[in-house]
C-alpha cells in the first residue's frame, strides 16, 4: 500500500522559515511528479509547488522567490523550503505524488500556522 507521510509542520512567526519533508513508502517505483498543496480554511485546496523527475519545477505566484521545491528519486521523498512565511501561508499542506498512469496519491497533511 503506497502511503505519503508528511512532517515538518508547526507553529512559526511572520517572517520564519519551516522546511516540510514527504516521504513515500510501500512502493518501488519513483513518481513522475510529486509537490505541495495547500488548504486554507474555508478556501479551496490549492498548488503550491511541483516538481518533476528531471527536476522541471512550477510555483504558485504566492510562494514564488520565497519557496524550494527539491526530491530525492532514490529515497522517494520531496521537500518544500519555505522562507519568509506569512500569515496567508497558514493551512494545511497536503503532498503529493502522481504515477505515470496519472494516479495521484495524498498525503494525510501537516498544518503549518504562521502568527503576525
């Protein structure tokens, strides 16, 4: 059973930086693609950022200049860098991975809070 774990999530200050790790287990196949999205309450989920086995990375405009998507393909894991966070970017990151069948798994979401 595939399963996406996220983790680095909590409770910054405007202007902190958090670093959220995804690892994918119960599978031998790498992902065509893996990223990030996010759901704020009461707001839709929405794409944070991708990226692509090659490493071809997109970025919302949001979290553009102050986000690093990266993945290891050998461990099956993505990371999101986020730096100068801000208190729009509070909700709950949710990873992702998409199978060349265009499958997608989720992860369970890790919430990330920032104060003003």
């Amino acid at each position: 059973q595939v399963q996406l774990m996220e983790s680095g999530g909590g409770l910054v200050q405007a202007g902190e930086s958090l670093r959220l790790s995804c690892a994918a287990s119960g599978t031998f196949f790498s992902f065509n693609r893996m990223g990030w999205y996010r759901q704020a309450a009461g707001k839709q989920r929405e794409l944070v950022a991708t990226v692509a086995s090659g490493g071809t990375t997109t970025y919302a405009e949001s979290v553009k200049g102050r986000s690093t998507i990266s993945r290891d393909n050998d461990e099956n894991t993505v990371y999101l860098q986020m730096n100068s966070l801000k208190p729009e970017d509070t909700a709950v990151y949710y990873c992702y991975g998409r199978r060349a069948s265009g499958r997608d798994y989720w992860g369970q979401g890790t919430q990330v809070t920032v104060s003003s």
